[in-house]
C-alpha cells in the first residue's frame, strides 16, 4: 500500500518535469537570441585549437574555407568538432603545426539563430598561447 503512494508521487513528479522541461528551454534560447556572436577565447594547448563563442555555432556553418591558417584554408586532413552545446570548435593540429607559431584568421561564422559573427582579423597564436576578450573583439 506505501509503495503504491510512492510510485504514484514518483510518476507525477517525472510527469510534471516532462511538462516544463519545455519552458525552460525557451528561456535559455531567448537568452542566446539576443547575445552578440562572437569569440571570446581561443587556446592552444596539446596538439589542439579551441574556440570558445559566446553562443552556440551553426556547425553547418563552420566549413574549412573560413578558418584559415597560414593563409589557406583547414587541410582536408585536419579534424574539427564542436561540443555539445555547439559553443566551442575544437581544431586537431597537424604535426607540422606544433612548436610554430601560425596565422589564423576565421570568418563567415554564423550562430544558431543565424546571426553573422564580424570576421575576425588575422592574429597570431604561438604553442601554449592563450587569447581573451572580455567584449566584441575589433
């Protein structure tokens, strides 16, 4: 009898988080509607390039033409993926890369809600190096 009005409670309670996981997830992509796109961090660390936005990317519209380094475009043979919240690209050095410094420039980035991030001017990141904005870089 006690376990009947505990598993009744247990299936309300998953029914009325069920009902307003909705809610809440309209509140957050509000929040990103309204948040300029652009990078706030960029860091190269073990082999490995990563940008952080500061809202979530259109992978679609991160393709190897918009990322350059040295001038030329991401090499077919250079992997990239995004997290799970599409916020962070992740870039796999290739061997050559690695204790240079390089030239990297990105363009053409578009966020989820379709806003056009400004492209970002040509800088330069060395092995270990680390770079932040507090605001829209210019």
């Amino acid at each position: 009898m006690e376990s009947d009005v505990v598993s009744k409670r247990s299936v309300a309670f998953y029914l009325l988080i069920m009902a307003l996981l909705p809610v809440f997830g309209n509140r957050r992509n509000a929040y990103f509607e309204n948040k300029p796109l652009y990078i706030e961090e960029i860091e190269r660390d073990d082999g490995e390039i990563s940008f952080d936005f500061s809202v979530p990317v259109n992978p679609e519209s991160v393709t190897r033409e918009k990322i350059l380094v040295e001038g030329k475009p991401l090499p077919d043979t250079v992997s990239f993926f995004f997290n799970r919240r599409g916020d962070e690209l992740v870039i796999r050095e290739l061997p050559e890369w690695r204790g240079r410094v390089l030239s990297i420039a990105v363009k053409g980035v578009v966020s989820f809600h379709g806003q056009l991030m400004e492209p970002l001017s040509t800088f330069s990141l060395g092995p270990d190096d680390e770079l932040e904005w507090d605001e829209i870089p210019q």
